[in-house]
C-alpha cells in the first residue's frame, strides 16, 4: 500500500533509520537529490535495495533539464526546456521534434537506474518569476503547449508517468516561493487566461499536477497546494482532473504559512493532495508522518498511475541503452551545447 508522505534520505545507501522509515505504512515515496547520486549503478543499487524493503514505494526525482537536473554523473546532461522554445520561433518542426526526443531520452534514463518518474514539466510561463526562467519551454502559450505536448509524449513513450508543474501557475509571480511568501494578486479570470491554459490544454496527457507554494490572495487566502477552493473547486469539479496531486515541498518558506511540519501535511492533505513532499529535513518528515499517521491511506488506485515501467536490467559502470539511445543522446547533447541539432 502507498502512504502520503514522500521523503528523502542524506547518502547514497540507506542507513537503518533510513530502513525503518521506509517500512512506515504512510510513507508513500521517496525522492533523490544530487547527494545521493554517484553513479548508474550506485543509484540502481539504490533503488533496488528501497524496493527490497518496501516493494510498493514510489521514487522520483527532479530531472527537469538545464539547472534542475539531479542525475548527472554518467547521465545525459540535458538542455533548459526554454532552449526548445528559442527554436521553436525559427524551425517550429525541430524543435518538437527535438522536445519529443528529449522526453523519452530523459524517462529512458531514469527509468533505467530503477526511479519511476521526475517530476516534469513545468508548464509555467517564462514571466518575471526569476525561480522559473528557462525552466519554462516558452513565454507565451502558444508555443509552451505544442512543446509541452512533444515531451509528454516522449516520456509516455518511454514508460513514464507525467507531472505538470506549478499550477495554476507560478511564472507570473516574481518571489521565489523556496525562500520567500509568493503572493499573486491578480483575478481569477486573469491567471486562467494567461497561465493556466497550459495546464487546461494538456490535462489529457498529464498524470499528474503539483500545485504552487503561491498565494492568489484575490481568489483563496491560502497557498494553491493549501486550498480546497483550487484543488476541489476548480481541478476536481470544473476542470474534472483525476490524476495524482502532489504537493510541493512542504519546507519551502512559502508553507510555513500552515505551521509546522504535521500542520503543513494535514492541510496539504485535508485540501485534497494525494501525497505531501517533506524534504532536507528528517526532523520535519518524522514530525509531518508523526502528524498523519492514523489518517486513511490516499487512493491507491491514483497513486499506482505513477508506476514507471522500469527496465529489468542490471546496470553496469556506465549507461547503454541501446542504438537509439545512443543516437538520441548524442543529438540532445550537440543541441544543448551549441543549438544545432
């Protein structure tokens, strides 16, 4: 059964902490940083020995491209999904074609070392938020739709199930919700004109969302990942969307509006999550599982959508994924190094 916390651990091997925690009936996933990455094999080792303890575990990482990419070492490194949107405006066929490849090349990969999915892709505009960027494939919607759409379907290829982020939008919102409260005073006709008909036209394809650590004070008094108003109101009843809601970190600055770690939990869950992400601190996932732990589990049946189709192979020192891997990865590096492809 999966629980509805995800947590992280500190090394590259499980500890017996680590171990004991990993048997807790509400801990439902685990997500890998770059500390506990060293290599292919290191990480399949990793999430191999997670499975032997807990066979029904959920793992993710962030493997976005650009500046969010955890797996390196060994890895392809992958351009920022804005890269796709700059040839977008010259060679439109390229780049979906290049976004489509990029997709599959990423899940490949993670699926590969035994990580059933990465959270991605963000869907947020490139606006004024410093923290999204190039994180975002374009700066408008019309072009962050067909890319988005290209990489949904390489990952889908691939295996992998796929996470949208930050709805309903966190590109238009300048403060950096890790660090800081993020407040978006605009109206509601105003964001799902501008920032949520990515999320809207690609809700298909998605099979599953995280909403922001943001605050749209002029529709909710709560963060989106908080509000019963955006998770219940909107995504379930007017959108009717049925896959995971995850929420984002619940250590971010922007969640402590909730208080601490079991208060944070129990209103990201209350408000309709699926599962509640607690990480870079131990003491704040033993607190937030401590809050929950004779709550009900989430629902299974969602949460089983996000099982990736991880390859029974052993991984050796290096990857080898076969001939159009290779191919693959070697036009996504040339693109990310000079654009050409």
């Amino acid at each position: 059964m999966i629980g509805a916390l995800m947590l992280d651990i500190a090394g590259t091997e499980l500890t017996q902490e680590d171990i004991e925690l990993l048997k807790s009936p509400q801990v439902g996933g685990m997500i890998l940083f770059g500390r506990n990455i060293e290599s292919a094999k290191q990480v399949r080792a990793l999430t191999d020995h997670m499975r032997r303890i807990r066979p029904d575990i959920l793992i993710a990482v962030d493997q976005e491209g650009g500046r969010v990419q955890r797996l390196k070492n060994g890895f392809t490194l992958l351009p920022a999904m804005g890269k796709f949107g700059d040839l977008y405006l010259t060679e439109p066929e390229k780049a979906l074609e290049l976004a489509e490849q990029c997709g599959w090349l990423m899940a490949a990969e993670v699926l590969a070392v035994g990580i059933d999915f990465s959270f991605a892709p963000v869907l947020d505009l490139n606006d004024i938020s410093d923290v999204i960027g190039d994180r975002s494939f374009a700066k408008n919607m019309q072009d962050i739709v067909p890319l988005a759409s290209a990489f949904l379907k390489g990952m889908k290829r691939a295996g992998m199930a796929s996470t949208g982020k930050h709805f309903p939008g966190h590109g238009s919102v300048k403060a950096d919700s890790h660090v800081a409260a993020a407040i978006d005073s605009r109206s509601y006709q105003e964001i799902y004109q501008k920032d949520m008909q990515s999320f809207i036209q690609l809700q298909d394809q998605l099979d599953a969302l995280m909403p922001a650590h943001v605050i749209y004070e002029n529709v909710d008094p709560n963060p989106a990942g908080f509000s019963k108003y955006w998770i219940q109101n909107i995504l379930r009843q007017e959108l009717k969307f049925d896959g995971v809601l995850f929420s984002d970190d619940l250590s971010m600055q922007a969640a402590c509006v909730a208080g601490g770690a079991d208060a944070r939990i129990q209103a990201a869950l209350s408000a309709g999550c699926d599962m509640g992400l607690v990480c870079n601190s131990r003491e704040s996932a033993c607190i937030a599982l401590a809050g929950i732990e004779n709550l009900p589990l989430p629902n299974q049946e969602r949460l089983e959508r996000m099982r990736g189709k991880i390859p029974n192979i052993i991984i050796g020192e290096y990857l080898d994924l076969g001939s159009e891997w290779a191919a693959i990865r070697d036009r996504i590096t040339a693109f990310r190094n000079t654009g050409l492809a």
